[in-house]
C-alpha cells in the first residue's frame, strides 16, 4: 500500500484537461489586440485623412463651392483660438468628409525666409493615437484676391502651403 | 519516519513541469492555436488596404489576347480585362491617371455586372494554400456620405458587390473617402447666361444647372418654363441654394452669394429633339441671347462625396 500523496494517472489527466479548457476559454473570449490590429487602425485613420485632403484638393467645381487652394488662400491671417476662432470653410468641408473624426490643421509657410506654423483649426488636444497627414497648395495673388484673403503676394509670386492636419478618434 | 502528510511528490512536480514546457512550447509555436488576430488572419488586413487602394486609384487595364489593342477603358472591353479600378481616366491609351479617388460612373456601371468568380479573381480576393484556392468573402459597397451611409444607385443598381458580412468572424475593413460620379452637370456664370438654355436629348439622368455670382438687389427666382409650358416646383425640378457643404431649399428670395441649383426630371427630356428651357428671376438682368447657351457644350461630371467600403473575411 502506498501512502504517500501521489497524483493519480486519472486525476493528473483531468487537471491537464481543465487547464487546457481554462485557458481556451480565456483566450477565445477575450479579443486580443494584437500590434497588428491597432496598426490596422492607424492605417485606416492615416488613409481617411489623407483621402479627404486629396479630395477636397481635387474636387471639381460642380460639387464644391472652394476647394482647398481656394479655402486656403481665402484665409484672413488670424490664428484661431479654442474655440471660437477657427477656419470656418476649411472646417464645413472637413466635418462633411469625415464625420466622426476630430482633427487639427496648421498651415505651413515661409515667410521671410523663416518657416512659419499657425494654427488655423484647433479642435482640442490630440490623443494617443493621432496621425498626420499633409498636403501641399500653390497660391497666386490672383486666387488670394479672389477669395478676399488675408496674404500679401506679388502678382508674379507663388507662395506654396503646406496643409497639415492632425486627426484622431475619439 | 515516515511521512503521511500531503506534501508534493517529486514524481508530480515532473509531470507538471513537462507539461508546462510542452503547453508553453505548443502555444509559442503554433500562434494561430489560442490568438485571435493571428498570422494567417492579419493577411486579410493587407488584402482589404490593397483592394480598396486598388479600386480606388487605379483605373484598370485590359489587353486583347493578340495584344494589338490595350487600355484603362477596360468597362468597354470587357472580355478582355486584366485588372479592374474604378478611378476616371480621359486617356485612356496611357497608364497614367492624374485623378485617383475620383470614381467613374461607366467604371462602376460595369462592376456591379462582372460574374462573381472575375470579381475574385482579378482583385486577388482568394488565399493560395499549397496551389489550391480558397475564395475570401467580401462586401464592397459604395455609399453616401451626406445620405447616412445609403448605397448610391446607379442605372438601377445599388453599388453594393459581395455579400452580408459575417458577425462571428473576424473582417478587415478599410474606408476611403471618394468622389463618385452621379450624373452631370452645367456650372454657369450669371454673365453668361442666357434666358433661354437649349438642351438636347435624350437624357437618362437629371439635367442640372448651377448657376454662380447672380448679381442685382434682392433677386429671386420665378420660374421656368420648358418649349412654353410653365413647370411645377418638387415634381418637374427641384431648386436648392448651396453655402459651401450645406444645401437648402429655395421658396423664392436668393442670396448673392449663393450657388442655386436646378435639378429638371430626365423625364422632360426623353426624345432626340432640342429643348428650349427658358428661367427666369427678378431683380435678375440675363443677356436675351442669341445666341443661347448649350446645356449639352457646357455640361461636365456632377460628383458627390462618398465612402468606398472594403470588407473582407
């Protein structure tokens, strides 16, 4: 007769059998978020971003009232402040396109030979998971004068603007 | 002495360390065992982003089995086609497109009729196991932003391709913003237009007329009238003003700024014959023409907003 505490053959095969189950239970219940599906997410918050800029830079005449070149330079100079002041035809258009989405847009220039950032769309901080996404506008005085904006070009000049929006979901 | 507490044996602590090692080893080196979002699903991630991409910047390709002929015009062709996207394209003998994300309505028309195995095949949509294919499942859907996700129609046809995406299984889903072409338009200047537009049938799609920059203090519109028969508001034509994104219904009163659009029923125009459309505002000088202004000459694409939808499982 043995008397010592021994796992029996049946007993250790039910134990395996429960651990195998408990572990089983917990990974098929629970969704794992893998680097790979947050990246996912990423890929499709950059790719929405992007495709609204480009879109809005393209879009014909029949469907828009401004596209993008033309809400650029009919900006007035002014940097917004949270939240009353911001781009207001810049910001119709982008609520439009990406409903669902918060963003931020700062124009890029140079100015007397310095880079200069303002903020023209301030729509609260970024979170943890924001993208960038760019696009680049030529304006000439003609369409400034057009769209009563707030540059001072030469009538020969051509003034490059980088459109850098900050999106993110909340 | 011996010892007939229950303490561990060391035959135990063996056995259970083997199997330990073995279940770590196990669930280290077959990764699709216990995770979700494993190695073999993550592909459909990347077959999503690349259909989607697909559809939505290329504009296709077809080469006839002699390979005399090629082109992006591959919705005319469409015996021959080796690749299939949806963006417009006006040459269509060169590779190159200067408009992706811009969907072509022809292109799209053509898509919803493709059988469902040249679907497959020519996006990729499949996964090669050892030489032998097994079809993903899919939904593309092409819907409208500003009508809460309602798919478009298009020659009778809602855009929408593959089936009900599954709700226990994992999707890979990628969105893009588009422009999708939905019919025509004529964008005109106040300056340039006349009183009387001519149009030419037959038309299968609503005939739209924007007209920009109306000048005058307080104009408003009247009505129109088309070869001499005054047409009804909400059932003939409907007329919106449009500040920016924003469309509103116009009863009358115009505001400068403001961009008025006219949306006539194709209906009106369902025979090959000239059609003489006279508008009229108040407050409003128009030039009295001749010569008149060509709905047909001045028309272009009349795009909307939408998002392209790819699901894939």
């Amino acid at each position: 007769m043995d008397n010592k505490a021994q796992l029996h053959t049946l007993e250790g095969l039910a134990a395996a059998v429960l651990m195998t189950l408990t572990v089983l239970a917990i990974t098929q219940s629970t969704m794992i978020v893998t680097p790979q599906n947050s990246l996912a997410v990423n890929v499709q918050l950059e790719q929405m971003s992007s495709d609204a800029l480009g879109v809005l830079d393209m879009a014909p005449i029949s469907l828009v009232q401004y596209n993008l070149t033309e809400c650029v330079a009919g900006w007035n100079k002014t940097e917004a402040t949270y939240p009353t002041i911001k781009h207001e035809k810049l910001d119709d258009a982008l609520w439009h396109l990406l409903p669902g989405l918060l963003y931020n847009v700062d124009f890029a220039y140079i100015e007397n030979g310095n880079l200069t950032v303002e903020k023209v769309i301030i729509n609260g901080a970024p979170g943890d998971n924001s993208v960038v996404s760019r696009r680049y506008v030529t304006l000439t005085n003609q369409t400034v004068h057009m769209m009563d904006g707030g540059w001072s070009l030469q009538d020969d000049e051509l003034k490059v603007v980088e459109v850098r929006m900050t999106a993110w979901k909340v | 002495m011996m010892d007939e507490k229950g303490q561990i044996a060391v035959d135990f602590l063996l056995g259970i360390s083997l199997f330990l090692i073995a279940l770590t080893f196990t669930v280290q080196f077959i990764p699709g065992m216990f995770m979700s979002g494993s190695a073999g699903e993550s592909s459909l991630d990347y077959t999503a982003y690349r259909t989607a991409t697909i559809l939505a910047e290329d504009t296709g390709w077809w080469v006839n089995n002699t390979g005399s002929g090629s082109g992006t015009d591959w919705e005319a062709h469409t015996s021959d086609i080796k690749r299939i996207g949806l963006a417009v394209d006006d040459e269509p003998r060169s590779k190159l497109t200067n408009s992706p994300n811009i969907l072509s309505k022809t292109k799209i028309e053509q898509f919803m009729l493709i059988d469902e195995d040249g679907i497959i095949e020519k996006l990729g949509l499949y996964n090669n196991v050892d030489g032998t294919l097994f079809a993903y499942g899919y939904n593309i859907s092409i819907v409208s932003i500003e009508n809460n996700g309602i798919p478009f129609v298009i020659n009778g046809n809602a855009t929408v391709r593959g089936s009900t995406a599954p709700d226990d299984q994992e999707i890979a889903k990628i969105t893009r913003v588009v422009l999708v072409e939905t019919g025509h338009a004529a964008v005109l200047n106040a300056n340039e237009l006349t009183d009387t537009i001519n149009i030419k049938g037959p038309y299968e799609e609503n005939v739209t007329i924007q007209i920009r920059n109306l000048n005058g203090t307080n104009p408003s519109f009247l009505n129109a009238t088309l070869e001499n028969v005054t047409l009804t508001q909400h059932s003939d034509f409907t007329i919106t003003r449009k500040t920016g994104w924003t469309s509103s219904e116009v009863n009358g009163s115009i505001h400068i700024n403001d961009i008025i659009c006219l949306d006539f029923d194709h209906g009106l125009f369902n025979s090959s014959n000239t059609y003489r459309l006279d508008l009229s505002f108040s407050n409003v000088t128009l030039d009295p023409g001749p010569p008149f202004v060509s709905y047909n000459k001045r028309s272009t694409p009349l795009y909307e907003p939408a998002y392209m939808i790819v699901e894939v499982w």
